[in-house]
C-alpha cells in the first residue's frame, strides 16, 4: 500500500464564511447511507493530529480528502483542510474530526482508514486503502482495483 506525505497547514487568513448547516446534515446523511465497510475512518492518532494541526484555524471544517488523476499508475491522494462543503460531498464524522470527500474520489478511497505514522524522524498522514490494486516505484500514484 502507498503512503502520501502530506503536511495540512492552517490558513490564518482566511475569511469565515459560514457554511450551509442544510448542506453539511445532507453531506453526513449521504456518508452515513453507505455500507459500513465503504465509510471512511481514521485513527485516534490521526484524529489527534489534524486536532492540532486546525486548532489556529478557525474557519476549519475538518480534513479534505481526494485522489486526482496523477503519476504512472493513475491516482494521488490530495489533502486539505476543508473550508466549505460542496452540495455532493459526503462528510464522514470521525470522533468529532470530520473527513469530507467527494463522490469521484470516494470511487477510489471507499473503505479507507486516515492513519498518523510515525517512523523515526518521519511524521506522515496514511492511507490504509483496501482498493490499492499497485503502486508506482516512487509510492506517489496507485492504481485501483475495477469494481462490478
């Protein structure tokens, strides 16, 4: 399984804009229909992580998580810290630390836990992504399995 690197650093400056609490129920309804096996997770360490690395921004919702098109195996993960919700988003509430998604990236992520690594002097968020069918060599793309 690969691992991103990724460091989410708080954005100090960024206005408040409140975000829709309609928009937000709709987006954990969404999360909560799905089969259990498909919902997003992630660790207390992960959870405790994030807790600190939003706690001087304000306007955080909680982690952003996607994959793009990327690299030579076909997709990359991308990380943010989440500032809106968009009106198909799924916001997976983990322990009070939400991860929101949306329904393109949750195609290749279904089923992931977000887990905080450490290894030596290395300090890294992981995807545990139970999709992964190969990576590249450098660990910076995956490819995912085809599903019926």
């Amino acid at each position: 399984m690969t691992a991103q690197t990724h460091s989410a650093q708080p954005v100090n400056d960024t206005p408040i804009t409140p975000v829709d609490p309609a928009r937000i129920e709709a987006a954990r309804e969404r999360a909560a229909a799905l089969p259990a096996g498909q919902r997003l997770t992630m660790t207390e360490a992960a959870r405790k992580h994030l807790e600190r690395t939003f706690a001087d921004d304000p306007a955080a919702l909680g982690l952003r998580l996607g994959t793009k098109k990327s690299g030579c195996s076909g997709f990359a993960y991308v990380m943010d810290v989440a500032h809106d919700v968009a009106e198909d988003d799924l916001w997976f509430d983990c322990d009070g630390m939400p991860i929101i998604t949306d329904p393109q990236s949750l195609e290749t992520i279904h089923g992931s836990e977000l887990d905080y690594v450490v290894d030596g002097l290395t300090r890294m968020l992981h995807v545990n992504n139970p999709n992964i069918e190969d990576s590249c060599g450098c660990g910076e793309s995956f490819t995912v399995r085809e599903t019926d």
